[in-house]
C-alpha cells in the first residue's frame, strides 16, 4: 500500500560562513534591538528554555521563540571539555518554521547565529545604557564571543579597545584584527564600556574594579553557578538584564539576589529601556550593568535577517529534502 503525502519543498540550510555573510554586524545590532522591543511590547512569544543535562560532558538547551510569521528551536550545547577534544564548546543546530502552517523553512548553523546576537546584544546595551560620549571599550575574555563582541562594538561605533585575556594568543589576534591594544585587567576595566566574556568560573570584576561612568555588559555568565562580577561589586550598580526569569535564576544577578541583596524592584530589562517604558543611565557618574544571559527571540532576530537575505538571493544556501 502506498502512503501519498504533499510534496516535500527542499529546505535551505545556511552553514557558519553563510550566515556570517547573510547578517554582517550592522545588521544583527538593529534586527536584535527590534526583537527585544518586539519581545518588550508582547508581539513576540518566548517560553523558558528547557535544559538537558548530559552528565559529567556538558548539557543541552533547547530554547524556541515565536514572532513576524515565523518559530524557532535552538538546539545548542555548552560541553566545556570539548576543546580537549578539537571540538567547540558551543554547537548546534536552528530549525526556523512558518509560524503559520508549521513547515520548516530554514536550518541554520547555530553557533554564528549565537556569536552573532551576542556580540549584538553588547552593542545595544552599551547604546542604550553606556553615557553618551563612551568610546572606550575593554574586552575581558577574548575567546569566540568576546571576538564577536568586540566587532559588535566596532560596528556600533565604539573604540579604540583593550583586550585582555590570559591567552595572550587570543588577545593579540583581537587586538590586531581591530587595531586595539592588548592589556592587563586594569586597563581593560578602565575603559569606558567593558565587555566581561569569561566561562564565568572566577571573578574578573569586583567593587574596586568600579569607576564613575562606567557601563558593564556582564555576557558570560549565562547559567547556573557561573559569576564574573563579586556580589558587592553587582549590588553597588544600576541594574540591568536581557529577560528577569532567565537572569535571576542563571545569570550574572543570581548571586546578589539568593543573598537579598537585589530584588526585582532592582533590575530593569533592556527592552522596557529601548521602548521608553522605563528609565535607563540615571546620571553621568553612574554605574550600570547590563547582565546577558542569551535570549531565543536574539536568535530569532538573526535566523529571520538571515532568512531573508537568502530571499532576496543575497546568498546561497545548500539544501535537503526531508
Ligand atoms: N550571554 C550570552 O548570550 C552568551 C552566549 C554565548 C556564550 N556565552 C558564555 O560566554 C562565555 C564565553 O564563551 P566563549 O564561547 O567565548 O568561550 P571561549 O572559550 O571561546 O572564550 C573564553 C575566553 O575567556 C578567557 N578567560 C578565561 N578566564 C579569564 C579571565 N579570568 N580573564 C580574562 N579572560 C579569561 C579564556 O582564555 C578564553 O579565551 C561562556 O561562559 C559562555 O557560556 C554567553
């Protein structure tokens, strides 16, 4: 007995160097700041992201987001042993859907798509919350995402930039590719917007660290047990997040909130600022910090410019039949 089915269209898939050609950095900073504000005023759906841990090698993280005609699912992993082995970190895959009939219309690599709204999301913080005349950037932590912040930065107009990093290899090659400088910690946290992009297992920001003016995006804390920043040295800022559940359960917050320090009242997400439904900076000699821990609708805003550069035949995708 035959089964007949629809026929099955061919499914684009955009490989790590496409999408880095499809969405240039420019692009990935406005189309993130619209997901957030999209995300902000409720047009955008994103549930929590469901964890799959993968014990003692790592875990899983399926994350979706829905929002303008199209679904998502990030299918993304954090096993931190897997540079031993000659394999990244951080892989997956995303599958982006019509919202509408449900047929997969993309799958795309996931890694460039979340070093990408990463670096974005820096660069949109740093816009919206750094004081108006910040130039300065230091990069602490110059590995896959500290490199895509830093270029976010660029593209978002900031510079020059110190990066540091106990790699002196991949300080210097960051360093060199921007015409920055390599430094020491201090004179990365000297700067006026500093990016903190460590696996999070040891402090690099503490009250000391603080000066007047200073904005901080706090990306590599973005789960459980990780901190970059002591929990004085987070309750003595002006706080700021991507998503309050996701940062105040695995994030750069958590700390200072398990120890009644910071409550919600406290911290204000980013897209409420970018809408004008809440204040940002408060004054020029403020401290703010701008804690990221990663959002679906981020991918989404980067998946769908994507997706339509491949439309517009801006680039070429392989393809499969399903
Ligand atoms: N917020 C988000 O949305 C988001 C997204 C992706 C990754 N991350 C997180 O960002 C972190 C970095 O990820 P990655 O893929 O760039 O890792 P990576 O391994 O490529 O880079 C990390 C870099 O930090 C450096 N480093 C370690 N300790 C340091 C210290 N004390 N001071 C300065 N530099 C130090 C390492 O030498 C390395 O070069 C991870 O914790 C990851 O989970 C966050």
């Amino acid at each position: 007995m035959s089964v007949s089915c629809a026929v099955v269209p061919e499914l684009p898939v955009l490989d790590h160097d496409t999408v880095l050609q499809a969405v240039p950095p420019a692009t990935a900073i406005e189309c993130v700041r619209q997901g957030l504000l999209r995300f902000h005023a409720g047009e955008w759906a994103m549930p929590a992201k469901v964890y799959l841990q993968s014990p003692p090698f790592g875990d899983f993280r399926a994350m979706p987001a829905r929002g303008d005609g199209l679904a998502l699912l990030k299918w993304i992993t954090s096993f931190p042993g897997n540079p031993q082995r000659g394999l990244p970190t951080v892989n997956g895959v995303i599958c982006l859907s019509d919202a509408e009939t449900g047929q997969p219309v993309m799958l795309l690599d996931a890694r460039s798509v979340t070093a990408l709204r990463t670096g974005a999301v820096a660069a949109v913080a740093a816009s919206a919350l750094a004081r108006s005349d910040a130039r300065t950037v230091g990069i602490v932590g110059c590995g896959l995402h500290g490199a895509w912040t830093a270029r976010c930065m660029v593209a978002a107009g900031y510079g020059l930039g110190v990066c540091h990093d106990p790699q002196a290899d991949a300080a210097a090659a960051l360093a060199g590719e921007l015409d920055w400088r390599t430094g020491t910690p201090a004179e990365a946290l000297a700067c006026d917007v500093v990016c903190c992009v460590t696996p999070g297992n040891s402090v690099v920001v503490d009250i000391g660290s603080l000066h007047a003016g200073l904005h901080l995006n706090m990306l590599g804390a973005d789960g459980p047990g990780k901190a970059e920043a002591s929990i004085g040295a987070v309750a003595s800022c002006v706080l700021f997040c991507d998503e309050w559940e996701q940062a105040s359960h695995g994030g750069e917050l958590t700390g200072a909130i398990e120890a009644g320090l910071v409550a919600r009242s406290d911290v204000t997400e980013l897209g409420a600022v970018l809408a004008g439904d809440a204040p940002g900076r408060p004054g020029a000699e403020s401290v703010t910090l701008f804690d990221s821990t990663g959002l679906a609708i981020q991918d989404l805003a980067v998946a769908a410019a994507a997706f339509a550069a491949w439309e517009d035949n801006r680039v070429q995708a392989q393809t499969v039949r399903l």
